[in-house]
C-alpha cells in the first residue's frame, strides 16, 4: 500500500470520467491509488452518494479532485472523514446557503449556455457549443468530449446536498481564465472564499485536458502540504 493519498476524481456536465485521462497514468505511476466516481447526473445527492462509494474502493485517507460541477460534488461528499483534500478545477464551490445554480446567478451567463437543449428531462448541450466548452482542444480530443458527454437532469443544480467541506479541508483551485462555462470571476472569488491554494492557467474549461501539467502541480503541492502537516502532527 503507497503512503500517498488515494485521489478520486469527481467529473462535471457533458463529461464522465475519461475527461481526467491525461491525469491518472502519471498520478498512478507516482504511487498513488485513483479512481473516478462515475455517477449519473440524475440527482445531487445519488451524485455524492456515488462518490463517497468510491472512497470505499481505495486506501483511506484520499483527496478529492472536482472539475465543473463535480466541484459542487467534492464540497459535499467532502465532509467524510476520509477525505483529507480538495482540489477543484474551474469548478463550482457552493456555500450552505447556495445552490450550484444561485452560486453562478452572481456572476454574468457564459457563453455555453446559448447552446443548450432541454429534452427528455435532460439539459444537452449543442454541437454548436463545443468550443465554448473546450476551445482549446484538438478537433480529435472534441470528438471525444462530445461523443463522452453526460447530460444531467434539468434541474440538478438547484438541487443542494449538506456539507461545505473546504470551510475546514484544505483546498486548490485551478481557475481557467479563459471559461466560457464557469464564469473565471465565480472561479476566482470561490477559491478566494476558501482559502485555497491558486493556480491561474491559460485555458478553456477543461485545463486538465489541455493544460494538465498546471493540474498535476496543484495535486502534487496539495498532497506535499498535507504530507508535512501530517508528518509533524
């Protein structure tokens, strides 16, 4: 067993868990145990549930890496004490009193959202709205964004699971200056409120694919800090 911390990656909208795939080959090669909570997008709550299952599946104690949405995931599912982390990537990091939805109603609409459909009780996004997601990508790598694309329930972030887990775990955020998703100000003033440890990339929405050395250097730090801390506790 690797005295590295397990990482469970929590993935966001119009994604699933092969977004962090440029993510796990190195991670694992440095030791340490990963996996990726594959949840459905059906309800908040089943979301979290998900995630802390896949705590379940590795070593104890793990960080959790949130990217979009899965950052509303990560500060719930958070509050278990197996967590020790949190890294969010452009992600959301809804307060108590906040939805996904009222924590963006703050700031101005991105562009993402003029190519959205909402049929069969599931919010789609567009074709039209794939470089508004991940400008930055090759056209081979937006192939694969949007033939993976997971579509949630209509109403999924105005649904609010209990726990703010980086109101007392430590935290990293990578914020995309470049978002035309989540607002880069929503980013910015999140990882403020928190605390956290803040890394600023030149990137769309989805750093970890275009930008993943910035990524890897926010877990690597945050797993080095929580290493030091525990070593002299």
């Amino acid at each position: 067993m690797s005295d590295k911390p397990s990482l469970v990656f929590c993935h966001g909208l119009w994604a699933d868990g092969s977004c962090f795939s440029k993510l796990i080959p190195t991670l694992r090669a440095e030791g340490h145990e990963v996996i990726t909570a594959e949840y459905g997008l059906d309800s908040a709550q089943g979301d979290v549930d998900c995630t802390i299952r896949a705590l379940g599946r590795v070593s104890s104690p793990a960080i959790l890496v949130g990217h979009s949405y899965g950052g509303s995931v990560i500060t719930a599912a958070g509050t278990d004490d197996r967590v020790i982390g949190l890294v969010y990537i452009a992600a959301l990091a809804p307060d108590e009193d906040e939805t996904s939805q009222g924590q963006q109603n703050k700031f101005p609409v991105t562009d993402v959202f003029s190519h959205i459909e909402i049929a069969d009780g599931r919010v789609w996004l567009l074709r039209s709205g794939i470089d508004a997601f991940c400008g930055d990508l090759t056209p081979d790598e937006k192939e694969i964004v949007w033939a993976t694309a997971m579509s949630p329930v209509a109403d999924l972030f105005n649904q609010k699971p209990e726990g703010v887990a980086w109101r007392t775990k430590p935290s990293a955020y990578v914020v995309a200056k470049h978002d035309n998703t989540v607002n880069p100000e929503l980013e910015r003033a999140a990882a403020q409120r928190m605390g956290a440890t803040t890394y600023e990339v030149e990137s769309d929405h989805v750093p970890m694919l275009s930008h993943p050395e910035i990524v890897l250097t926010a877990i690597r730090n945050l797993v080095a800090s929580l290493q030091e801390s525990l070593a002299t506790a």
